[in-house]
C-alpha cells in the first residue's frame, strides 16, 4: 500500500504533470452557514485532482478549474457564471491540508471545510 501511494503521489512531489487524476479521501471539518444558523460538523468526502484536464472535483459536486498551480499549492475556482456548488478551494501538495467554500445546490449559505486529504484507491 505505501508503494501505491508513493507512485500515485510521485508525479504532485517532482512537479510533473500525471495522465491519470489522482483521487484522495479527505477528512475534516464542514461550517454550515445560513441566515439563521452555523453549524459545525465532521466531514468526509472524495478529491479528484486531474492536472491533465486542469481541474478538481470535490465529492459529486462538477470539476472546478485549477486557476494556480504554482509551488506546494493547488489552488481552484469556479468560474464567475456558477451560482451553485464549489467556490473556491486550495490543496497543498506536500501536507494535504486543504480548504474549500462551497455554495449549496439549494443555494441557501454556505459551506466551509478545513481538513486534511490522504492518497486513496478505489474500492471496486
């Protein structure tokens, strides 16, 4: 297993561009905040980081587009016509902390998570 996530990881540490996307489980905390509320809870969710298409999917939201890609961090926004889904995020290569604002598909608040996301492998 550690060979795995050293070959999956290897192409992120030297910089090179992998052909394949590269999926991570993270694990964090979620900020729900709405109008009358904010609650904070334990979050677990899938990253799919795809360097070839230049974008990022969190969970079953749609890919959001890499805007940086410079040094340790990946950085990734929505563009300005998206009203719903993933915001804006950054993942850092070398430690997996990551962090990400994600507009609700019933577009009420606003979701904020702070974590830390791992190499994984699908299951089946």
């Amino acid at each position: 297993m550690k060979l795995a996530t050293i070959i999956a990881l290897l192409p992120l540490i030297v910089g090179c561009q992998p052909a394949f996307p590269v999926h991570l489980a993270c694990d964090g905390e979620m900020r729900v905040l709405t109008a009358d509320d904010e609650v904070t809870k334990k979050q677990v969710f899938s990253l799919v980081v795809d360097l070839a298409a230049g974008t990022v999917t969190v969970g079953d939201y749609e890919p959001v587009p890499i805007v940086s890609d410079q040094n340790d961090t990946v950085v990734f926004m929505a563009k300005l016509e998206w009203t719903k889904g993933v915001s804006t995020g950054t993942l850092n290569r070398i430690t997996g902390k990551a962090s990400m604002h994600i507009i609700p598909l019933t577009g009420k608040g606003l979701y904020t998570f702070n974590g830390t996301c791992n190499p994984a492998a699908k299951l089946f």
